[in-house]
C-alpha cells in the first residue's frame, strides 16, 4: 500500500486562529475559556465555553455567500483554507488531477444554529411555515465537505463522517485509508464545530455532561484532577491535507509527518457513558499499532480523549496502561482540551494537528489546570500537568472516543525518506 503524508495544516480554535497562533497557545498552555457571549446565557446553568475569537468570515467569503453558510462552514472554510494554502495545491493546480483531490470533512452535530434559528423564527411568526430556502444546505453536515470541494473545484471523493466527537479522526482515518488503496492523491480532511449556541449549551446541561464552574471558568477543564466536574465546550476546525508521499515528492511539497495507522473500534457498552474498563479504548490503540506496523515502545507522546469528565478519564487511563504496560511510564500523556475546552466532532482534527506539531516542535503540549491528584489515577504517569515539556517525538497518538461508543485513533511520526 502507499505511504501516506501530510502536507498542509490549517487551525482555527479558542486558543490561536491559525496554525502560528495555535501552536504559541499549546506551547503556552493558554486557556480558551471565556463567558459567553454568542448569546445570553444568564438563565444557563453553564455560562463560559471556550469560543472562537476575533473572527470574521468576510474576510475570506463575500458577505453574500457567508450568509448562505451555517457558522460550522465559515469555520470549516478557514481551516481548510490554511491547510490547502500551506500545502501549496493553489498555486500548482493547473498541473495536478483535480479528479484525484477529495474532500472528506465532519461534522457532528452540523448546522445545529441554523436550525435553531429557523425553529424560532418559526415559533415566533405565529407557526407560519416561512422557511429560509437555505435552511437545509446550512444545516446538514456534509455540507462543508461541498463548499470546500467547490471552491477549489476538487472532484474526487467527497463526504462527511458523523460520529458525535470522534467524528473528524474518523475523517483523518477514511482519507489515510482512500489514499493508501490509490483512490486518491490528495484528501483535504478535519472536522468543524459550532455548537455554543442556546441548543448546545441546554443540551449538554440537560446531560451534566458540562462544568459549571462559573465563578472560576478559566480553570474549569481539569482533565485528571480530582475536582473535574464535565467538560468545557468548544468550538472551531481543524484542518489536514493528507497526501501520496509519491505524489508530493513529485511536486516538492514540505512534509510535516507521516500518518502511520489508524484505528476503530466501539464500546457496545452505553449511549454516553465510556466502558468502565476503557475495553473499545484499548482495542482501538492496540487496532492503530498494529495497523502501524509499530510497538507500543515506539510511541512517545498520546494525546488523550480526557475530556474532564469523572468517568472518562479514568476508563482512558486504564486502557493506556493495559495497552502501553511498563512503556507507559516513559512516554508523555496530555489533554489538549485543557486549553480549547471540548470541539466535539472538530476535536480530532484539531489533537491529530497537536500531534503534528509536536513532532515538528519536539514539545508536549501540557495538561493545565490540574490542582489535586486524583487517587483513582497512577501518579506515576507523565500527565504533563500545567507545563509543557521538551523532548523527543518521534510518534504520537491521537485518541477521539464519541457518544454511541465510538472511538478511533490515529499515528503519526516524523517523516522519514
């Protein structure tokens, strides 16, 4: 099979909005979380979310067509935008087979605002059925996937993978797997969210799924501490251009990592609740290494699901030391989410970029905001608490598990000619 690479990045997240600034937040350990202010949430049980910041979309659409998009496409736009940029495809495009460059983009909740509003809107018109004839094309979430198709004009394979917040790794894991077989030479894939809307926030409150540590929010995603009360919602877009490694040879494109392996599995166990013994967790580590060709020696750093919530994090941490055995204590562990909060089904994207960029900066971005250990958690274990720390990378590991008990993984190491 084909080697597989990448070779363009794109982030758009509470913490940086573009690759630059996201990598000074990770490296900084800076928190996204702020009150909200997308719309009032003084009756909200929770009201902080880590919220994208600072952003525009007219600066990249006209103001016509934006406002034909859901918020979820205007952030799906800008990230993929810095990914195909970086990977250079604009400027050569006219030399390349544009019927070999796919688009597979997630999404897991979609247009969730657009259908929202027009819900309302429809309650307050005194029930008149007076749609936005744009209603459907915002909401559904394949719909990225076509806008970034259409804007370069990309003909190969085209299509959304939903799998509540595992839904963009599963992205990375079907363009790895489109390219490796030769249905493709180029995918342009990720994931985008825009869920910190009054549906969202009610939703997951309804759930207890949420912190509502609302007098302290900047600390309020604790992965691993024993005071962590649910996770912190985010939002935003991570974008990867994935590659034939013969393919960008032949174009001279920069290669930031190499993807490795890649892996799927469920929980069959509960609609939201983990498998108390993390058992679909560790069979999709154990399906990724071994899909890899690699050991679990070989891995130095993983960037864990650990969203903040009780339950989760513990059925993680056993499922990496029954994977990683006696390896687990020499390799990094960090949670990202610490700092963008949870982006759902854009999380993927936005951890697998971590991990490239760890690789390319020999860092481990840290887990902040940890102020007592947890005794139901080894201690011994590097969880790369409030600092990030340097040192060689070499592999990393990427785990995303969803609601439905879905996970997936997915490896990436140093590119090597």
């Amino acid at each position: 099979m084909k080697r597989v690479v990448v070779t363009g990045i794109g982030a758009l997240t509470p913490i940086g909005n573009s690759i630059e600034a996201y990598l000074s937040g990770l490296q900084n350990g800076v928190s996204g979380a702020n009150l909200i202010t997308h719309f009032d949430a003084t009756h909200f049980k929770t009201k902080f979310a880590c919220e994208v910041k600072n952003f525009n979309i007219e600066d990249i659409v006209d103001r016509k067509e934006a406002r034909k998009m859901d918020v979820f496409s205007h952030y799906a736009t800008a990230a993929s935008d810095e990914a195909v940029a970086m990977a250079k495809l604009p400027e050569q495009i006219e030399q390349l087979d544009r019927d070999r460059i796919g688009v597979i983009w997630a999404s897991g909740i979609g247009g969730l605002g657009s259908l929202e509003k027009e819900i309302h809107d429809y309650a307050l018109g005194g029930f008149i059925p007076r749609y936005n004839p744009f209603m459907i094309p915002k909401m559904i979430p394949d719909i990225a996937a076509g806008y970034i198709s259409i804007k370069y004009g990309f003909r190969g394979i085209n299509y959304a993978t939903v799998s509540a917040c595992a839904s963009s790794t599963h992205a990375v894991m079907a363009a790895f797997d489109a390219i490796r077989v030769g249905r493709n030479d180029v995918i342009v894939c990720g994931g985008s969210e825009a869920a910190v809307i009054q549906a969202g926030m009610g939703g997951f409150n309804a759930m207890k799924a949420l912190s509502t540590r609302n007098d302290d929010y900047l600390t309020a995603s604790r992965p691993f501490d024993l005071d962590r009360d649910g996770f912190v919602l985010g939002e935003g877009a991570g974008g990867l251009v994935l590659e034939d490694l013969e393919h960008a040879l032949r174009r001279g494109a920069t290669i930031y990592a190499e993807v490795m392996g890649a892996g799927a599995t469920a929980d069959a166990h509960h609609i939201t609740a983990p498998h108390p013994e993390g058992l679909g967790a560790t069979n999709v580590m154990r399906m990724a290494l071994a899909d890899a060709g690699m050991t679990p020696d070989d891995i130095d750093y993983i960037n864990v699901h650990g969203t903040s919530t009780p339950l989760g994090d513990i059925a993680e941490v056993k499922a990496i030391q029954q994977v990683f055995g006696e390896h687990a204590y020499k390799l990094n562990i960090s949670s990202t989410k610490s700092m963008t909060g949870h982006l759902l089904g854009a999380a993927g994207a936005i951890e697998a970029i971590a991990c490239i960029l760890a690789i390319q900066h020999q860092f481990v971005p840290p887990t902040i905001n940890h102020f007592t250990d947890d005794p139901g958690l080894d201690s011994a274990l590097n969880f790369t608490f409030n600092q990030m720390q340097h040192r060689e990378v070499k592999a990393a590991l990427s785990n995303t598990f969803g609601f439905g008990g879905h996970n997936a993984s997915v490896i990436f190491k140093a590119y090597e000619g």
